[in-house]
C-alpha cells in the first residue's frame, strides 16, 4: 500500500490517494504527543507525498497501512487489543 496523493486540510488533517483508488480524510490531532511540531500548522502544512507515504520536514512519517486502516474507521484507532491477563 502506498500514499499517492496528499492535500492538507486544516491545522491536523489530511485528504490522502491510495495506490488502490482508496481515498479518505484523517485528523492525525489525536496522534500528537504535547510537544509534537506537527502542532504547529506552519510545519504540517508542510506535508508531501514521498512516493510512499506522507512525510514531513525532519523525517518525520506515519506508515502508509496505518494511515489506510484510519481512513476507513474515520479515525484514529488502536492497531492491537491490549492482551487479556489471565488471573
């Protein structure tokens, strides 16, 4: 899977083109840790399509199958399930 196509929408969304045809928006805000410079919109408006996936300034990227499994929840979601622990 790869990001063909990336439009910014907003201070923490993106609009991405899959290599599938697959297109959907995600809110990448919940993924931003206190600190993050994706915070800052001046550095995420920044984001570029790499071929891959979506990168920013610094190196900084999510995975492309992360971003697709987002897409199609319509937001940000656990990739695991915590493990049950066996009393």
């Amino acid at each position: 899977m790869r990001v063909l196509a990336v439009e910014v929408k907003g201070a923490s969304r993106l609009n991405l083109r899959f290599s599938d045809g697959f297109c959907g928006e995600i809110d990448l805000e919940p993924t931003f840790s206190p600190g993050d410079v994706l915070r800052d919109p001046a550095v995420f408006v920044r984001a570029k399509c790499n071929g891959l996936t979506v990168e920013w300034p610094g190196g900084i990227d999510y995975c492309p199958d992360t971003l697709r499994t987002w897409c199609e929840a319509g937001c940000i979601v656990a990739l695991e399930e915590p493990h049950a622990q066996s009393a």
